[in-house]
C-alpha cells in the first residue's frame, strides 16, 4: 500500500513538476519580453529627447547668430553717422582747425572736473 502511494505521489510530482516548468519558462519568457520593450521604450525616449535638445542647440545658435547680425547693424549704422559728423564738420569749418579746437574744449573740461573734483 505505501508503495502505491508514494508511486502515486512522485508521479503526480513528476506531472507537477513539468507543468511547473512550462509556467516558469512562459514567465522567463514574458519577462524577457517585457524586458526588451522596456529597453526600446527607453532607447525612443531618449532618441526624441536628444532630437528636441539638437533643436533646442539650432535654435540657440541661430539666435545668437541673429544677435551677432544686429550688434553688426548697429555698429555699421554708427560709424556711418560718424562719418556724417565728420563730413559735416568739414564742411561747416576747416576741420584742420577744428581738431586743435576740439582738442582745447576737452582739456579745459578735464580741468575744470578736476578743479571742481579736487
């Protein structure tokens, strides 16, 4: 009788133990799965994420190239109106005469900062 029984057992154990087996291997499989599209879930994120961040990157260069374009601007526009100045200048008086003149006007300023500062 306990012969029986323990046949019976071990055989039910066996079946068990292949069926067990399946199970474990359909779970290892699923996980596998799940693993491999974790992982290309990621890989799309990250591919998108350094898209936006090369656009960002384009972005920012191509405004600071608008910047760099009117600081040129104004710097043109400048000298163009200093040009007029001195045109004008030498126009209305000798400007070999002026300079001298100008150069006057300004050490008697520097003088009188530094009389009124001293």
């Amino acid at each position: 009788m306990r012969r029986r029984w323990r046949k019976r057992r071990m055989r039910s154990k066996r079946e068990c133990m292949g069926k067990r087996r399946k199970r474990c291997r359909r779970r290892m499989r699923e996980e596998k799965e799940n693993d491999e599209n974790k992982k290309e879930k990621q890989e799309n994120r990250q591919e998108k994420e350094g898209k936006r961040s090369r656009l960002r990157k384009e972005e920012w260069q191509e405004e600071k190239e608008r910047e760099r374009e009117k600081a040129e601007k104004k710097e043109e526009k400048q000298e163009k109106q200093e040009r007029r100045e001195v045109t004008r200048k030498i126009k209305t008086r000798q400007f070999a005469w002026s300079i001298p003149y100008e150069e006057e006007k300004d050490k008697e300023k520097i003088e009188e900062d530094k009389s009124e500062g001293g």
